[in-house]
C-alpha cells in the first residue's frame, strides 16, 4: 500500500469529471438529510436524544467503512499493508474527519436552527480554501476565489430566506460548535488529502471510517445511547446511508488527492441547496421554488468563480 507518488491517472486530468464527481458527491451528502429525519422517524429517535443520534451515526460510519474495507478486500488491496505509522494516521483521521467533527456537528444542530446550521455548516468551504493558501505554495487564495465562495455563501443564505434567516442569535455551543465541526472537517480533508500520498484513498477512507464510527458507537453508548427496533425500511435507510458516505467520502479523497483544495472544496456549497430540494421532494413540497432555484444559480456561479481562477489540478 506504500508506494511513491504516482502520475495523475487521466480521469482526473479532466475538469469535466472532477466537476461531475464533486457534483455527485454533494448530491449523496444532500440525500442523507431527509435518509436521517426518516431513519430517526422510524427508529423512534427524538431531536433530544442525542445520545441515541450518536450511536446510530456510529453504526452507519462503521457499516460504511467495512464496505469500502471489503471492496477493497474484493479488488484484491492489501488492507493490512499500511506500516504502523500509517495506521496511526488513519486512525488519528477518523477521529477528527468522523468521531470529532460529527460530535460538535449534532451538539451545535441540537442547540441551534436547522436553517442557521445549514448557513454555518457550509462555511466549510471557505475553510478549506483558507487553510490550503497556507499549506499549500500552489494552492493560493486570489480575490476571485474570494468571490467566488461570498457568491457561493449567498446561495447557501437565499436557499433558507423565510425561515428565521433573520434571527441573529448566536451561541457558543449552537451555531459556534457547528462552524468549528465545519473548520475541523476541512482541516481534516486537507490532513486527508497530504497522507493519501502514500496510501490507497480507499483503504484510507474505510480504515478512518470505520475507527472513527466505532468511536462513535462506544462512546453513545457508554452515555446511555441505543438504537433497537430495526424492520426492513429502517435496516434499509441505515445501509443506503453507510453506502452513500462509503462512496462520497472515497471518491472526494481521490478529488483531494489529485486536485487543489480550492477546486474542489467550494462544491460543499451545493450540499445545503441539495439537501434542501431532496428534503422537499421527499417530503412532497414544491422543490422547483424560486428560492431554491436561486441558491443553485449562485452556488453554482460561485463554484465557476473558484474553478475558473484554479491553477490546472496537478
């Protein structure tokens, strides 16, 4: 699994497939928004059961990670092949990409809007690409790439017009903790993205999957949580939910891998407007809202903002 650092495959030279996978990404990442209300509608699990939140989000992280780990195994992958080093890597990324990030995220959401979690979750974006101007002497912030993610940030805010976007409350543990779950997962892709030089993104991402998931599950259940009560549907939701983060976290670890930050981070944007207009159409409401389709025309005149100033991926 160790090997040098081999050439860009093709694929990934091609800005129209990093735009289609990206894309595809936040598409999966949006779906699990109203996966998650009916999972916690079907198993019972209220908005204050925080612990028994915890542990379901356990249970799907380390279904998610042993799916990669056996694709892996299937494809004929050496997942024991990493050196101790690189298994302390792993595990020191799931615990700051799953277990960390994902506790801040629930205790900042229980304690704020849903509108105003969304707003705050997607300054992500402007963390990813202010942190790689710092690490990385390519991957430079310009004023257009600034633009780009206010543009982008003002989609996220038209997507939640009239629904308490007006409320300026702002508390540590609310909105606070959902901003720096957001800050921890950037710097943690970006962590991500420089110890993929020397591992297999999918091995990565199931190994840091699975550890930071099973964090996850002890520690709610060491707090009192449990999940029981599964039938058919909700088993079902809990797998599509591990194979969609299963599949979005490998494929946007390879983006990382073979792209600068800035290309590809402010496509977190897309995942608040997706969710939104998945939301509603689950839930039966009108999606094509002027609103909605508003929030995707700047969201995606921001992304073009942001691309357009990238240096070719290398």
């Amino acid at each position: 699994m160790t090997a040098s650092t081999p050439s860009k495959p093709d694929l990934f030279s091609d800005r129209r497939f990093v735009y289609l996978a990206a894309a595809f990404c936040c598409v999966l990442w949006g779906s699990s928004y109203p996966a998650i209300k009916n999972g916690y509608r079907l198993l019972e699990i209220t908005k204050t059961d925080l612990a028994d939140q915890v542990v379901f989000a356990g249970y799907r992280f380390v279904l998610a990670g042993v799916m990669l780990l056996a694709t892996a195994v299937l494809l004929r992958r050496p997942i024991f092949g990493a050196t101790r080093r690189q298994f302390g890597q792993m595990a020191l990324l799931g615990f700051f990409q799953t277990t960390l990030q994902y506790v801040f995220f629930y205790i900042g959401v229980a304690n704020a809007t849903g509108v105003k979690s969304s707003i705050m979750n997607a300054t992500g974006a402007f963390f990813g690409v202010l942190i790689a101007h710092f690490v990385y002497a390519n991957d430079r912030l310009t004023g257009r790439k600034a633009l780009g993610c206010l543009v982008g940030f003002l989609g996220v805010l038209t997507v939640n017009l009239g629904s308490g976007l007006t409320d300026f409350d702002f508390t540590i543990t609310g909105e606070g903790f959902v901003a720096f779950s957001a800050f921890i997962l950037a710097g943690a892709a970006i962590y991500g993205k420089r110890i993929s030089r020397d591992l297999d993104p999918m091995i990565m991402t199931g190994w840091q999957l699975g550890i930071g998931g099973l964090i996850l599950t002890v520690g709610g259940m060491a707090v009192g949580g449990e999940v029981h009560g599964f039938d058919w549907r909700s088993a079902s939701l809990l797998i599509y939910l591990g194979a969609l983060s299963a599949a979005a976290f490998a494929i946007w670890s390879l983006l990382l891998k073979h792209n600068p930050v800035s290309l590809v981070a402010p496509f977190n944007f897309l995942i608040p407007v997706f969710g939104v207009i998945l939301s509603a159409a689950f839930l039966h409401e009108t999606v094509f809202a002027w609103k909605n389709l508003a929030a995707l025309v700047l969201v995606c005149g921001g992304i073009w903002l942001v691309t357009r100033a990238g240096r070719r991926p290398a």
